[in-house]
C-alpha cells in the first residue's frame, strides 16, 4: 500500500496533478534551471580559457546532471503505467509505448551524454557537445507556450510546405534569370544556376551579402523585383505560423477555463455548449500577493476560480490553502450569503472571476440552464451538503476542512454545525 501511495504521489509530482502542487512546482522549476545551466555550460564549455581554468568542476556539474537527468527518466518510466491512456495495456506494455513517445525520447537524449562522458576522443567531445544543447528540448516538457508553438507548427505543416514550394520556385526562377542576364558579364560567379541561387536565397530573404550583385542595368532591374517579392515571401510562412499560434493559444485556454468550469458540482450536469457560455462569462483578474481578494462578512456574489498561485482561506478555527486549478465562493451564484471567511492571496494569482448577476441574466435568457442549476441547487440542498456561508462541501473538502469519514459528524467545528442547522431549518421552512 505505500508504494502504491509513493508511486502515485511521484506521478502526482511529475505530471502536476493532485494535491502535492508545492512538490511539483519546486521539482518543475529545479529541473527549468537545470535543463538552462546545462545549455549555458555546454556553450561556454567551448571557450578555451574557460575550458582550461575551470575544465574539471564545468565536467562534474555536468556529470552531476546527468545523474539527475537519468534518475528522472527511470522515475518517469516506473510511473508511465498511470498515465490514463496507457493504464489498459499493463505495466510493461504501458512503460514501452512510453518510451517510444516524444517526450521519452528527449528525456533519453538528456541522458545520453551521462552515457558518452567516460570518452575522451574529439568525435566524442563533439557529439557531447551537440547532445547536451539538445537538452534544451526538455524546455518543451515545462513551456506551455513552447508546447503550443510546436503544436502550431505541426498543425500549419501543408501551409507551410506549400509556402516553402513557392518560396523555392521564386528562388529558382530568380536564379535562372539572374544567370541569363549577368552569366556573361561575371562568369566567375555566376558560372552556373545553381551557383546563382546564392545570390537569388540572399537576395529574397532581404539578407544581400553582397559578394555577388547584377551590374546590368536589367540584372538591376531583376534585383529590385526579388527584393521587393521576399518581403512578401518571407511574410507568407511568418504569418501561417503566427495565426496558427494565436489559435493554438486561445484554443488552449479556452479549453483549460472550460475544463475548470466544468468541474464545478453545480455545472457538472450541463451540456458542453451550455458549459461553454458560462466559460464566456468569466472575466480575469491579477491579484498581488497579500491583496484581500474575499472579505468576512462581505454578501458573497461572486465565485472565484485559480487558474495560477494560490490563497489562503482564513476560517475561524484554522487557515486552509487552495492552489492552481481549484475554485471558491460557488454558492455566491445561488445564495448571496455573507462570506464566513477571509480570501487572501498567498502568491500572486491569476484569478477567472464569476458574478452572479452576469450568470443570472445568462440564466434568464436561457430557460433550460436556468432549470438545470437551481435543480442541481435544490438536488444538494436535499442531500443536506454541508456548506460554511459560501464555501461549498466541495471546495472545503480540496482544502482538507472536513474530517475523515471515519470520524463522526461531532467532531465538526462549530461554525459547521451551526451552518447545518441553518440549512436543515431552511429546508423546513421551504
């Protein structure tokens, strides 16, 4: 039993999820430094006087961080069998189809020059040099917005294939009639087509070298023309890639706002469009560490979810965290009670900020969502939730307020109590 509860907190760590956020965050920022100062040795490693002065701690650093990098790797292969999609195929199975996936594979290519360090031949130096700056790959793994370009990339590769067609036809006919024009005026440097492809890539790109230029009042005249058409060229495979991009973005975050709303009890029941046009109501809001984001005794209208940092939620017998991902004040949509605590922001946090006046007008204009969350509403009403003003059961239990099922509801602070008895006397009065 704990090395199952071992195993699943290191994937906890490793993929970010559950509740050990701290773990995963200091473990993800540990191994960013680490992935950046092995890129930055590998380059200062090639100056000769710093080779020669600090030659031997630039070579334990490194062999320290392949250390690390490989212990990385095998964590990472003993935890593959719990990822969701590859926990049908068994744990052998699981760890193979792991390992072949893109991101095993630069993890290996990390580990690589732990492997290669006991060589001291100049083709082995070279090829070490090479593999430590593809560590910079790793850098994929933690960027969400390095992910998202490459995701862009992938998803425009016809566009851009089509772009770099055109791109090589202008090169190419440029090319040709530079050496038509200018062949016999410069036969040492424009011999041939392909040696005038030169000028033409240098030329379409806006680079001009200058080693070769027309001297033809026509070979001129051809000159300017391609110039002026690798501004547009050049924009074509720039823009594809910069849309895509955008795209990629907002596809990304309206997924993960989408997938935050979706969790919360009271919408668990819509529809993905219904799901969808409350997302559309979210408004952000940038908190600095310290701010008092929820005051006690204030009327709660408004629910809060954390899409980075984390608060502090100071109740009366102790003081709760919640972190990236989770949210608080969902019963501001339905009751506006007074808030039972204060919601400070322990970091600075990137808050999705839902009113209930704009998620009421929303209901009014549509009947049927209106219907589905006053009877989920009602439905846990019944079910006799325990709720502290407005924090729901739900946001309690993510920051471990209620006792464990073993212990009886006595145990419950006072406020918990008192909080039940009230819904219990609404209900009769209802």
């Amino acid at each position: 039993m704990r090395r199952a509860e071992f195993k699943q907190t290191l994937y906890n760590i490793f993929e970010d999820t559950g509740k050990e956020r701290a773990a995963a965050r200091a473990v993800r920022q540990f191994l960013v430094f680490l992935i950046v100062m092995n890129v930055a040795l590998s380059v200062i490693e090639t100056v000769p006087d710093i080779q020669d002065s600090f030659g031997r701690p630039l070579r334990a650093l490194q062999l320290v961080s392949g250390v690390i990098f490989l212990i990385e790797y095998v964590l990472r292969l003993y935890v593959a069998d719990l990822h969701p999609p590859l926990r049908r195929y068994g744990p052998v199975l699981a760890r193979l189809r792991y390992a072949v996936h893109l991101d095993a594979l630069i993890d290996l290519i990390a580990v690589l020059p732990l492997l290669m360090v006991v060589f001291e031949s100049n083709s082995a130096v070279t090829t070490l040099v090479v593999l430590r700056l593809l560590r910079f790959l790793k850098l994929a793994r933690y960027s969400p917005a390095l992910r998202s370009l490459l995701s862009a990339v992938a998803s425009e590769r016809q566009a851009l294939m089509g772009s770099t067609v055109i791109i090589f036809g202008v090169v190419l006919l440029a090319a040709t009639m530079i050496y038509l024009v200018e062949h016999n005026v410069q036969p040492e440097k424009l011999s041939s087509i392909p040696e005038a492809m030169w000028w033409a890539l240098a030329t379409v790109t806006t680079v001009g070298y200058g080693d070769v230029v027309p001297v033809t009042d026509l070979g001129k005249v051809i000159g300017g023309v391609v110039m002026l058409m690798g501004y547009g060229l050049i924009a074509l495979p720039v823009g594809i890639i910069a849309s895509a991009f955008a795209r990629e973005i907002h596809s990304r975050d309206f997924v993960v706002t989408w997938s935050m709303v979706a969790r919360v009890p009271l919408f668990e029941d819509l529809k993905a469009t219904q799901i969808a046009e409350v997302a559309k109501l979210l408004k952000a809001q940038k908190v600095r560490a310290g701010t008092v984001i929820a005051q006690r005794g204030d009327v709660a209208d408004k629910m809060y979810f954390i899409s980075d940092g984390d608060v502090e939620i100071q109740l009366e017998t102790k003081t709760v965290y919640l972190g990236e991902g989770e949210f608080f004040g969902e019963l501001a949509l339905i009751h506006q009670r007074q808030r039972q605590s204060t919601v400070t922001a322990y970091h600075d946090c990137d808050l999705l900020v839902l009113e209930a006046f704009a998620l009421q007008q929303l209901m009014d204009r549509h009947p049927s969502l209106a219907a589905k969350i006053l009877a989920e509403a009602e439905r846990r009403v019944e079910e006799g939730r325990r709720v502290l003003g407005d924090l729901a059961e739900e946001e309690l239990e993510m920051a471990d307020v209620y006792p464990t099922d073993q212990e009886e509801a006595a145990s419950e602070p006072e406020l918990f109590q008192e909080e039940k008895k009230s819904g219990e006397d609404q209900k009769d009065r209802d």
